[in-house]
C-alpha cells in the first residue's frame, strides 16, 4: 500500500513523524484509540491485521459494503503511546489491498 499517495510527504519516515507529533499533541496516552482501515472483503486480510493487535487488547467491528467487494475494518485498541500507535500502522500498511484510514 502506498501510504503517500496524496500526502504531502516525501517519504514514509516523514509521514510517520508527522502522524507521530499530531497524535501526541492531540491525545493523552495512554488510551483507546480507534483504527480505521478499509480492505478487500478477504478473510485472510482481517486475519492478517488481527495478527498485528496480538496481545492488546481490542475490540472490533466490521461491515461490508454494500456490493460485498470491501470491508470496513475498525479498530478500537488500548495503546500506550503515539509510537504503540505509528507502529501498528507501519505493521498494517505492510498487507497488500489495505488503506488506512
């Protein structure tokens, strides 16, 4: 997944410091936070981002959208801090197909 398409970074380090510095000055770890991704309707693909959230603790909810082609996927984790955080997503935007939201 191309995480730059449409942002205004030149590369994915610069994203990340970014998103890190926003969400630090914009939450007060740690907390719940609410992940959001959209994904080919692929039970394989949900099982590959479960993995990520292994050993936190998470809630979730799922919705097709209405053709069935794609899942909206969210996420509702406890995390510690920002970096907890601008990790899981560098884990998640590794999985081919997945957009972060």
């Amino acid at each position: 997944m191309d995480i730059l398409q449409g942002n205004q970074h030149a590369n994915p380090e610069d994203f990340y410091k970014s998103l890190k510095d926003k969400l630090e000055d914009h939450h007060d770890f740690p907390e719940d936070y609410l992940f959001k991704f959209i994904i080919p309707t692929d039970q394989s693909k949900l099982t590959e981002i479960y993995r990520v959230f292994d050993g936190i603790k998470f809630t979730l909810g799922n919705r097709e959208s209405k053709n069935g082609k794609y899942t909206a996927c969210n996420i509702n984790a406890f995390v510690l801090d920002a970096d907890q955080v601008v990790n899981i997503y560098k884990e998640v935007a590794k999985i081919e197909g997945v957009i972060l939201l």
